[in-house]
C-alpha cells in the first residue's frame, strides 16, 4: 500500500505544476491587459482633457424668451473643445435673453446674451433699427457716441428738411442682423435691420420714438473717438433754403 500512495503522489504533482503554471500565465496574461487598457485610457484623457459643463437650448427657443432651467440642458463636453464664452453657469443664465431664435441643441454662449443694463437714473433704454449704411456701415459698437438725425419728407404739415434729433448719444448693444416685414404704399416688403440699442434722456426717446415712426429715414452718425467735439458752428436743419431753393410743407405748393 505505501508504494501505490507514493506513485499517485508522484503522478499528481506534474498536473500542479501544469495548474500553477496556468495560473501564473492568466495573472500575466491579466496585467498585460490592464497595463493596455488604462495606457489606452490615459492616452484618451490625454487628448480629451477635463470635462466641462456647457448649457444647450432643450427645444427651440423664440428671441428674446427669459432663460430658466426648463429650456435648458446640461451636457459635459471636454474643455479643449468648447470656448471659453460657452463656460457660463445656469444661475448666470436665468433670467437673460437672447435677442434672436435660438434652435434646439444650439450650446448658449455668454456672447449671445442680451448685455445687462448699465443705465444710470436719468438714462432710458431705447431701441432702433437701422441697415447698414444709416448704421454707418457696421462700423458702430457698443460704448461709441453718435449723433441721430431724421429725414422728414412724408408727414402732412411738416416742411420736408433732415433735422438733428439727438447729440452725443450712448450706445449700449448692437445686435445682429434681422429680417423684418415693412408695409408702404398697401404692399409689405422684407427689410434687413440690425437693431441697436442707445442710453438717452426720457425727452429725447420721445424724439427719437416719433423720428423712427414717421420720419424716411433714421440715421446715426459718427463722433470722434476721444470724445472731443465742437459744436460751435455745426446746423441741427437741413432742407430746400440751404440748397437755393424754397421750403414747402407737405400739403402746399
């Protein structure tokens, strides 16, 4: 008997051998594996870098709609990807407008934002339209100074002339460009405007108000960029007398 015991004894310890060695060889097999996929891993995050939380519009959203919660939606991007105007929290997102529409998916960014108001007590905010040439050719940013002046040539009783209807006036935002629908002579025409927003004396929005309501024309005009004006011999009217001819309101000859 106790040789029969030492023969399987000895038969048995090759297949330990052939087990730990298969053993060894899975462990090795297994490290291998790991050291790939985390180097795959970091090679990855390498080129992906940190990711960030960025704001994109859930559905469609009409122009100057107030943000909240409801019509956004959080996404993490990676950082090396997005720009740094996208990088805006949803507390600095409520409540703010964007002054066109935007379409599901759009990521928001802070530049698309309707600017918070920097308006003093004795400033109102008012709004106008104007292309590109009475917009001096896009070349008016917010924070220029300018001068308004109307072109009055259709309205009953008054004699056809440009007048200066405003001086030095802020500029506050200049938003894109927009397509509105016009009405004259009974037909509706498609007109491109891009609106622009001026800090000016309650007084002077009442003019302004009336000149882009019935005036041809409302126009914006450039000042020098140091602020230094003189006005001492400047006209604020223009019309058919300085020309050589004779002034006639609308309605008479």
């Amino acid at each position: 008997m106790p040789k029969i015991r030492r023969i399987q004894s000895e038969n048995q310890n090759p297949r330990k051998v052939k087990g730990l060695a298969f053993i060894l060889v899975a462990l090795l097999l297994s490290l291998v594996m790991f050291s790939m996929i985390s180097s795959y891993v970091n090679s990855v995050k390498a080129e992906v870098g940190n990711l960030v939380t960025v704001y994109q519009a859930r559905d469609n959203i009409p122009a100057y709609t107030e943000l909240n919660e409801s019509l956004l939606r959080s996404v993490s991007v990676p950082k090396r990807w997005t720009s740094e105007s996208s990088l805006v929290s949803l507390n600095a997102l409520s409540g703010r407008r964007i002054p066109f529409e935007v379409e599901s998916g759009t990521t928001i960014t802070r530049d698309m934002l309707v600017p918070i108001s920097d308006i003093n007590a004795n400033e109102r905010e008012i709004a106008i339209n104007v292309d590109a040439v009475t917009g001096i050719a896009g070349r008016v940013k917010p924070g220029d100074r300018v001068d308004v002046y109307a072109v009055f040539g259709e309205v009953p009783g008054l004699t056809k002339q440009v007048q200066v209807i405003a001086t030095d006036i802020r500029i506050v935002t200049v938003q894109g460009q927009k397509t509105i629908q016009t009405e004259k002579s009974g037909s509706a025409t498609e007109q491109s405007v891009i609106p622009v927003t001026i800090a000016v004396d309650p007084n002077i929005a009442l003019s302004i108000t009336y000149a882009a309501n019935f005036a041809e024309e409302v126009r914006l005009v450039g000042l020098p960029s140091d602020g230094v004006v003189d006005r001492k011999d400047d006209k604020t009217v223009f019309d058919a007398q300085d020309l050589g001819g004779t002034k006639v309101e609308e309605g008479k000859k």
